[in-house]
C-alpha cells in the first residue's frame, strides 16, 4: 500500500508564506541598504570666505574696521549678501547635492552661522555646527558644518595651539570632529595658522607652533589606530612645500612609495598640475589645503579616496579678469578697503570620499 503524500495544513501553509516573505524583505532591506553605502561619493570642502563678520562691535576683539562707521564701512546689507554668496558657492561646489562637510575660516561667530545654515536655502539640508569662540585677536574662528544624514558625529574638540617662545600670543584654535562616514570612523581636522603678517621668516614660528600641535593631537589618535583615516583641511598661510607643513607636520608631496610619512598632502599634487587657490602679485599659490593619511589612499573596501578626486573649484563666476596682473584673479569682497562685493579672496578646495 503507497503512503499518502504529505500536505501542509492551511494553518503551516499561511505561516510558511508569511516566513519566506519576511524573508524577501529582509534580503531586500540588505540589498537596498548596502547601495546606499557601496559606491557612494561623499564630497568634503574648505573655504575660506575672506572675512565674514556681522556690522556690530565686539568690545572684546579687534572688529571695529567692519561696522558702519569702522574703515569698511561694513553694513547689515553687506553681510547679507555675504551670507547668500556663501550658500552659493556651497551649492555649487556640491553639485546640487551640498558637501557632507564644510571646513570654512575667517568667520565672526556662531550668529553668522546660523544665518548661514538656518536662514538660507542650505536650511532643507539640516547642516548641524562645530564652533566655537576662538581666542584669535580679530575675532575670527574656524568652523566645521555637516550633515548629521550622512556624518554621525561621535566627538568633538577644539585644540589651542600653544606659542613655546610667546606664552600670551593667541590665534584660532584647530576644529577637530570625529564621526562615522559611509560605515568608517573618520577624524577630521579643520585648521587656520597664523598668517605671515611681519613677513615670512619673522612668523613662520606661528606656523610650526600649529603644525606642531596639529602633529601631536594626530599621533595620539594613531598611537592606539595607526590606520585610522584622516582628514586634514585648512588655510595653512604657506605652501605645500613649506617647512613648516614638510617638516613640522610631515607630509609628502606625492601619493608614491618613494615617501614614507603617514600623510599625503593632496594640495601638493594639485599645484603640480598647475592649481591655485590665492593669487598674490600675480603668482597663483594653494595655501588652502588637503591632506589625508595614507589609509584613505590604500583602503579597497572602506572609505578611500585618490588625489585625482580633489580639486579647486574655479568657477567663473568666482573669478574676475586680473586688472594688474595677467590671467583672473577671484572675485573678492573687498580690493584693500575699497568693497568690491565679490565672494571671497580665496577659491574653495574640494575632495570626493567613497565608499
């Protein structure tokens, strides 16, 4: 006698579809979820807006030169549109789709931020800030905005930069934020080092005093993750092959194995191509700069990076032909005391993150 074959009753069949449907849906999240990460590009910009203040006088710093009755002659209508020149350039930069993270210097405060990321059309993407009041004399800080969508931001610091041979000098502290960025941990360092006001040789001891410190804050991090990714931006006030970045700081100038420092300074790689970011005396330079650790270079699986993912953003719309010099020049805000009602002094630097 044949055995009967066996059938599910109604009650095992409903329960055996609703299974393999949870299943369905959770090979689908996975799916889903690992395109959003696989592939992604996650863009990160430095600017440095070229005096952003507001027209109203801090007793406590050295400002009075833009108010309305200081020597700019510096007004609410002029900050405005400031502000909304920066968006612009914002926008631009990221192709419609606004950078994950926005390194900026020679900002006022924190009002002027949030002018900049609440009350602007950059307000729908929920850019969230890193700042504080820097001690810097002039009162300008050194800001980091991100998108809290795509950046989960786990820590943050502001490092002092500390003078061994001038205990009372001060300048803008060193932003520092760590966050997980497509899956990784990323350290990110935002920077602005003393200016050569006094000339070149006379202050480059400011800038090996914040090469200095930048150093050491990076290889307390490496001491317990010698891979960690880093990312290094920032208005240097030198240039990639100075002393102070080279040697103080220690980087090299190309992405080869012919170097053995930790980090590459991307910036180095672009003027040799023949980008610039500043133009002094008709000399195109790139003082605005980007430097990674060499794990964002090698990484295959992680977040990673290349130099040819970097660039400046030398729109037209951001230059303006060279009156004293040949070429363009950016289209700055103000041409000595005289307002010019550009954007800024300095181009934007960018780089593309993937994962």
């Amino acid at each position: 006698m044949v055995s009967p074959i066996w059938e599910p009753s109604k009650e095992m069949s409903k329960m055996l579809r609703n299974r393999l449907l949870i299943l369905f849906l959770l090979s689908v999240i996975v799916v889903n979820g690992y395109a959003q990460t696989s592939g992604s590009r996650f863009r990160v910009m430095f600017y440095n807006v070229e005096n952003l203040f507001d027209p109203f006088d801090d007793s406590l710093t050295r400002d009075d030169e833009f108010t309305p009755l200081g020597a700019r002659h510096w007004t609410w209508n002029k900050m405005e549109d400031k502000v909304n020149k920066i968006f612009k350039v914002i926008i631009a930069v990221g192709e419609f789709d606004p950078p994950v993270l926005v390194g900026m210097c020679e900002v006022e405060n924190g009002f002027l931020l949030h002018r900049l990321t609440v009350e602007t059309p950059l307000s729908k993407y929920n850019y969230k800030v890193v700042h504080r009041e820097s001690p810097d004399r002039r009162g300008i800080d050194v800001a980091l905005l991100y998108r809290p969508d795509k950046f989960n931001l786990l820590e943050k610091e502001f490092i002092g930069v500390h003078f061994p041979d001038s205990p009372g000098r001060t300048t803008r502290e060193i932003v520092y934020a760590k966050g997980i960025l497509g899956g990784d941990t990323l350290h990110v360092f935002v920077n602005h080092w003393p200016s050569k006001y006094g000339g070149e040789l006379e202050s480059e001891g400011g800038r090996y005093a914040a090469a200095y410190t930048l150093k050491h804050k990076v290889d307390s991090i490496r001491v317990f993750y010698p891979d960690a990714r880093i990312l290094i931006m920032g208005d240097m006030n030198d240039e990639p092959e100075s002393d102070p970045i080279v040697k103080g700081f220690g980087v090299c100038l190309n992405a080869d194995s012919s170097c053995t420092e930790n980090f590459v300074n991307i910036s180095a790689i672009l003027k040799q191509h023949g980008q610039g970011s500043y133009k002094y005396q008709g000399v195109w330079g790139i003082i605005d700069q980007i430097i990674v650790s060499r794990s964002l270079l090698s990484g295959k699986y992680g977040l990673h990076t290349s130099p040819e993912s970097a660039s400046v953003f030398a729109a037209p719309f951001l230059l303006e032909p060279d009156e004293g010099y040949a070429g363009q020049r950016p289209n700055r805000t103000y041409i000595g005391f005289k307002y010019h009602g550009g954007f800024s002094d300095h181009l934007p630097v960018y780089i593309d993150l993937f994962r």
